[in-house]
C-alpha cells in the first residue's frame, strides 16, 4: 500500500546500488499506480502526511515530495483540485531557489492544470504570478549588474533523493512549467498577460549575442512552449488522448492560436541564428510546431530564411536545421505563392548536403528528398501532357538528378564496412533504401530511363566493397520501380561480370562475389519478369551455388534463395504517393495543384505482383534440380570444403521454399 511505501522509502535508500535501484522501481510504481487509487485515497493521504507539511518538521521534504507523488488525478475526497491546489502552493512557498523542491511542486501543478482543467484553472490564476517570477530565477538570467543569481544555494536532503527521477531538474521544471502555461491559457485568465510581461525581458536573451548559462534553459522552454500548446490542440481536436478525457473551461480558437504565434515567431526566428547548436535545433522545432497550426503567419516569414541559412556553410548546425525545417514545411511552402521558386532554389543548392565527411547533413538532406518526391514526382516536361502546366523547376530536374546520382556514389565510395553493432549501420540502410524507393519510383519514363543508363554504369565500372548491400539496394529499387526496362538493362550486364562466353567465372574472386551479390540484390524483387532471364540466372547458379570456395558458395546460395524467392513471393507493384499507381496527369491543368490534392482513401489502389503459374513451376524446378544435385553431392562422400558447399545450397533452398508454405497466420489472401 502507500502507507508501507512511505514508510519505508527513505530506508532502501541506504546500502547498495541495487537497494537504490530498488527504491527508484517503487517510485515509478507509485507513479502509475495511483490511477488506480481508490476515490477516497487523495483525502487520506493529505490527511495522513499535512502534519509533516510543517517547516520545522524533519521529514518536511519528504513528506511534501510524497504528496506530490502519490496523490491521483481524482481529488474529489480531498476537496476538489482548487483546494488541493491552494493548499499545496502554499507549501511550494515556503521554499526558494531550490531546483528540486520547484520540480516536484511543477510535476504535481501540470498534472492538474491538465487532468483537472477546469477544477484547477482559476486557483491557478493566483499563483501565476509566484510561477512566472520562478521561473525567470530557474533561468539563470542576469538580473543585476554584475552577476546572475544562483538558484541552487539550497541543496535536496539526501534521504528524499530517490523521489527525483530527472538528473536535470531545471530543464525538467522547465518542460513542466511550459505544460502548465499552456493549459492554464483561457478567456479571462492572467497567463497570457503575465506571459507577455515576461517575455519582453527575456527576449534579449534569445539573441546569438547574449548567450550564456540560460541558454539551455531557454531553448528548452522554446521547443517544449510550441510543443504542449500542439498537445493541447491535439486533445481538443480528439487526435491526443490523456488518461482522463479533456475537458477544457474554453477551447483555443483561431484568434488564440494566431495570438501565441505572434508570441513565440520572434522569439524563434532570433533563436534560429544563434551559436548553440542545441538552441538553432529547438528554434527549428518550434518553428515546425508553429507552421502545423498556424502557417499563415509562420511560411511567408521562413521564405526568405531557408535558402539563406543553407547557404551558411560556417555553421553546420544551422544548415542540419534549415534542411529539416524545410522538409516538413514543404507542402505549405508549396501551395504558397512562389513556392515552386524557393522549392527549384532549394533543390539546387541541397545536393551538396550529400557530403561524405558530414553523415548527420547528409541524413537531414535524404529526409528533405523523401519529404519533396513523396508530393512532387519527377516529371520531365516531355512525358506531361500539353494541357498541364509545367513548372520552371521541371526543366532542370535531368541534370539534378545526374548530380543527385554522381554524389551518392562519391557517398557510397567512402561508406566503411558496416558490420552488425555499428550504430551507423542501420541509419545508412533504412534511409538510403527509403530513398533510393523514393527517388526511382517517382521518375517520369523519360527521366527514369537516363537514370537508369547512369546507374547501371555507375555499378558496373568499379566495385565498392563497404557499399555491396546499399547498391545492391539501388539496383532492387530500379527494378521494383519498372521491372521490364531494369531487368533487361541489369541482368546481362551482371551476368557478363560474373561468366565469361565459356561459363567459367571471370575476374578476380573479391570482384566476382560483388557482382553476385548486385545481382541478388537485382532479381530480389523481379517476380514473372525475371523468366526471360532464367537461363542467365542458371548459368550462374551452375558455376556458383556448389563451389568449393566458401566465397563463391555463400553468394551462390543467397542468389538460389532470391532466385527462388522472387518466383513465388507477393510484392507490391508500385510506390508512389498518388493513385492510380502511374502518373498520368491526364485531364490536369495545375501540375502543383494536382500534386497537393489529398486522394480519398476510396480512390487509392494498390496492386500486387502475385506468382503465376509459371513462376510457381520455375521455382518447383528450381528446388527439386538443386535438390538432386545436393542429394548427389551427399552420395559421393564429400570432402570438408564440398560438404560446406552443399550444406549452404541446401539452406538456400529451405530458405527459399519456405514462402511456398507460410504458416496459417502469415498466409496471404490475393484472390
């Protein structure tokens, strides 16, 4: 119960690491039991600890941090939430320039501005004024002429230390008090007003030239101010959910939303410029929060700062943030007056941001082009009917995409290899694959099959050892995106590589398992259109599936798995972002306006490339021929090295063939 807990809270404390953990665990228990507190609980556990709420009682920090802990969001027992939270302030009172004793008092004030809203709102309205004076201590903000003050000149007790979770209380009380303001904004409340009071003499602080120890703080407060206000309109609008239904006194209107953002957009736009690295990156973040629901006001202002601040090659940070900022307010900037020209700009100058010495710009920018060609296609003017519009940008998007191309090998030339544990690993795979999805199922015929002539060179006239598996991913995308016009490109350029006219593999082993690996990679995907390819495909099985090199034998079977896996598997056969999976733009005059129309659910189709019946056969013959081969390797009492071999194209086929039975669960329904 919570009578045991607080009894014996402050005794686990004592003894080892594992005790310490131990009281830690019960905390967070406390903290998600006590929904489930009977309804009468508030009123015994106020009762029980407000004899030790005195100053001069020695377990005062306790007993008020335990309050705060265990009461529940249903306070009727304990008087209503404006009696509990004219109570307990005065306690939070007692106490200054303590950042842990603020934490919990704030933790406990946020729960009930936004559990009980209505109950809490207009006590709240009292307190405003202590909150907002708090707070500006909190910051650290020069408040005379020669020093800031210092909040921390009272230190926690130690026996209470297990009551606080966050080893960052004063960013932490930030993030609570933010949360508070929010949802004590109401018709005829003081947060608003006493907000503006404060803000006009902090706003110098968010300049890059006035920097210092309140600029963590800050830029906390920044992120965290547009982020609860979204939460709030989430809930109202039914998006977020809360452990107890919202109920607000008044919902935000339009006015209070253009209010707030009249508020905050200087404040970010100042903050966007500034030195700390961390500070530019929650300016960014407000500025998307801002641009969600209110875009009026926020886009015709980032028009004329994107470009500049990706130009801004001395300050990386903002150039990450400005590439970010970009991508999520591209559909606005679009749909804006001379958007198409900031989008034609900002494609130009983004292609840098594939830079092999800076992996973190080079992620920002793939996500900027995930975001732009998941809206806009690539379209060459010549493949749009007459009827349509065909922007400026469209003209030049031939030799974007050449650029686009030449700096993902220059990337892919310098990827080191990636073994499992590398955290770079799965950044790299999941992005790139996303995108080389993105860039190649949005091509235009036209477009697509320069790029295509580009790739496939590209692949071809050099090996890249480190970036096997990521090309091999560019190769599957190109095929997934038009599997006739890529196969036919592909497959006998590899097969060439790997067999020489004789059958016998050509070149040296390093440069023979590459060009086996692109071509698992090519065919992963291929489904009925790889049958005209099957004799290719065999040859290359002969030569390599039962070699006696190890090398030759693993990339042999993993091409027999494939082999096998593209005849009988489902995949989709298209990506894009708008039925009726081609673009057509048949009847469309606005080429941007056809782009951004949302598509009815209804309306959208997607088609699968399921096995035919030849696909089935070719993959039956596959099995049993190999088969055969691997009962006769068996036979002849093979030697180590060959029983390796034989063993792996058996694997290769049990792997393979497992999708021929798939277990009731993942069995797939394509009638």
């Amino acid at each position: 119960s919570w009578e045991q807990f607080s009894q014996q809270g402050g005794d686990v404390l004592v003894g080892a690491e594992a005790s310490k953990r131990h009281a830690k665990a019960l905390v967070e228990l406390a903290r998600r039991a006590r929904n489930f507190f009977a309804p009468a609980a508030a009123g015994e556990i106020l009762e029980a600890f407000r004899p030790m709420l005195c100053p001069h009682e020695k377990a005062f920090y306790k007993a008020a941090a335990l309050v705060c802990l265990f009461l529940p969001d249903d306070m009727a027992s304990a008087g209503g939430p404006a009696a509990v939270l004219e109570e307990l302030s005065a306690v939070w009172l007692q106490v200054h320039n303590q950042h842990d004793w603020h934490l919990i008092f704030m933790t406990l004030f946020s729960r009930l501005m936004r559990h009980n809203h209505q109950g809490a709102l207009q006590a709240m309205q009292g307190l405003m004024p202590a909150l907002l004076e708090t707070f500006i201590r909190v910051l650290e903000v020069p408040s005379g002429a020669k020093s800031p003050q210092k909040p921390e000149s009272l230190g926690w007790p130690d026996d209470c230390a297990f009551l606080i979770s966050s080893t960052k209380p004063k960013e932490e009380m930030v993030k609570k008090l933010t949360r508070v303001l929010v949802f004590a904004f109401s018709p005829g409340s003081n947060a608003m007003p006493l907000l503006k009071e404060a803000l006009v003499y902090l706003k110098p602080f968010f300049h890059p030239l006035q920097e210092g120890e309140w600029t963590k703080p800050l830029d906390m407060f920044l992120k965290m101010f547009s982020l609860n206000y979204g939460k709030r309109l989430g809930m109202e609008a039914g998006v977020v959910t809360a452990k107890r239904p919202w109920a607000p006194a008044a919902p935000l209107t339009q006015e209070d939303r253009a209010e707030f953002t009249g508020l905050i957009l200087p404040l970010a736009l100042t903050a966007f410029y500034s030195k700390n690295p961390s500070m530019t990156f929650s300016a960014s973040q407000a500025l998307k929060d801002l641009s969600t629901y209110c875009p009026e006001l926020v886009v015709p202002e980032l028009m004329g700062r994107i470009e500049p601040s990706m130009q801004n090659i001395m300050k990386p940070s903002e150039v990450q943030n400005a590439i970010s900022l970009a991508s999520y307010v591209l559909p606005t900037l679009l749909a804006s007056e001379g958007g198409t020209d900031v989008l034609a700009s900002v494609l130009s100058m983004t292609v840098a941001g594939i830079d092999t010495n800076d992996p973190m710009k080079t992620m920002y920018t793939l996500r900027l082009f995930n975001s732009i060609f998941t809206t806009i296609p690539l379209f060459d003017p010549k493949d749009l009917p007459p009827s349509c519009s065909k922007p400026e940008f469209l003209y030049t998007l031939g030799e974007w995409v050449a650029d686009v191309i030449d700096r993902l090998f220059q990337l892919l030339e310098h990827v080191p290899v990636l073994k499992k544990g590398n955290p770079f690993k799965g950044h790299v795979q999941h992005l790139l694959r996303r995108f080389f999805d993105v860039l190649l199922h949005q091509m235009s015929p036209t477009l697509f099959a320069a790029s295509l002539e580009k790739v496939a060179r590209k692949a071809v006239q050099s090996i890249f050892p480190g970036a096997k598996q990521l090309i091999g991913y560019m190769l599957d995308s190109a095929v997934s995106a038009s599997p006739k016009a890529a196969l036919a490109k592909l497959v006998p350029l590899l097969c060439d590589k790997i067999l020489s006219p004789s059958g016998e593999i050509c070149g040296s082993e390093s440069e023979a398992t590459y060009f086996l690996a692109l071509l698992g990679h090519t065919i992963s995907r291929a489904g009925p259109n790889l049958l005209p390819y099957a004799a290719k495909v065999d040859a290359v099985l002969a030569a390599t599936a039962l070699h006696a090199e190890p090398a030759f034998f693993k990339e042999g079977q993993k091409l027999l798995r494939k082999a096998i896996q593209a005849s009988i598997g489902i995949y989709p056969t298209d990506y894009r972002s708008l039925p009726p999976a081609r673009w057509t733009f048949a009847g469309e005059s606005d080429f941007i306006a056809a782009c951004l129309r949302p598509v009815p659910l209804a309306e959208m189709s997607v088609t699968f490339n399921a096995p035919t019946p030849q696909c089935q056969a070719r993959a039956r013959s596959l099995i049993e021929f190999w088969l055969a081969k691997c009962a006769a390797a068996f036979a002849a009492n093979p030697n180590g090295a060959a029983l390796r071999s034989t063993l792996a194209c058996v694997a290769g086929l049990i792997r393979g063939g497992a999708a021929l039975f798939p277990p009731a669960p993942m069995q797939w329904d394509v009638s």
